[in-house]
C-alpha cells in the first residue's frame, strides 16, 4: 500500500479546460487560465521511461510547490486530450508559462535538464546576473 504524498496532480479533460487551457472555446489562441506556470506530464502506466521520470517530477513538484503546478495527464484514458496536442511518443511535457506560449518537450528528460527548464522557461529566472536595479548612475 502506497503510503507517500502525491505533490503532482492527475487530470481530466474537463480539469484541463478549466485550470490550463480552454481550447473548445478559444481553439485558434493559446490562452492559460492558471494563476502560477505548470509543466504538464502527459504519460501512459505501461510506459518505462514514464514510470522512471514520475519520482523525479515528484520530487521537483515539492521543490518547486509554491511555484510552479505540475499536472499529469494519462493519454490512455484521455486520448482526446492528447490527441488535441498531438501527442505521439510518451513521455511528453508541456512547460505552460505565464502570458507566453508554451513548449514541448518529448522523451525522460534529467532532472537537471528539468530544472533548467523550469527555471528558464516557466519561472524565468535570470542566468546569474548583477543586480543593476537600484544603483544610482554616475
């Protein structure tokens, strides 16, 4: 018996269109209707490289918590859903920032490369960079 707390959260179609995208009333403009960024897992229970990359997005679903969401969504029992995005090949993330398009990525990335783009593309951390905000000028 599973014992551990689960941090990412399993959607439904109906889910989908009310906390990420409304697609069957905006299908021409991406428009995410979240209040922070989400990286969403779109995986099958039969799939490898999807069970070895569910502890890792655990993890980062903890680490990240009051950052960013992370979403999964089972392509077989929501094969709509994927087959709206296309979805051919699992595991595949959809990083949805903000205000700004999202993007793709397929394959069991490492949780580096995750972190990276967690950072860069929904949290949008800078590279390390001098804080020049504040410093009179001369």
């Amino acid at each position: 018996m599973e014992t551990t707390t689960k941090h990412t959260v399993h959607l439904t179609k109906d889910e989908f269109l009310n906390k990420v995208a409304n697609y069957e009333t905006n299908p021409q403009k991406w428009e995410y209707l979240g209040d922070k960024p989400c990286l969403i897992d779109f995986y099958a229970d039969w799939c490898g490289p999807c069970k070895a990359i569910a502890p890792v997005l655990e993890e980062l679903a903890l680490e990240y918590k009051d950052e960013i969401y992370i979403y999964k969504i089972d392509t077989e029992a929501e094969q709509e859903l994927a087959g709206t995005f296309g979805i051919t090949s699992i595991p595949t993330l959809l990083f949805c920032p903000v205000g700004d398009d999202p993007q793709m990525a397929r394959g069991a990335l490492p949780k580096g490369t995750l972190k990276q783009a967690i950072e860069e593309i929904l949290i949008k951390k800078e590279k390390e960079q001098p804080d020049t905000a504040g410093t009179p000028e001369q």
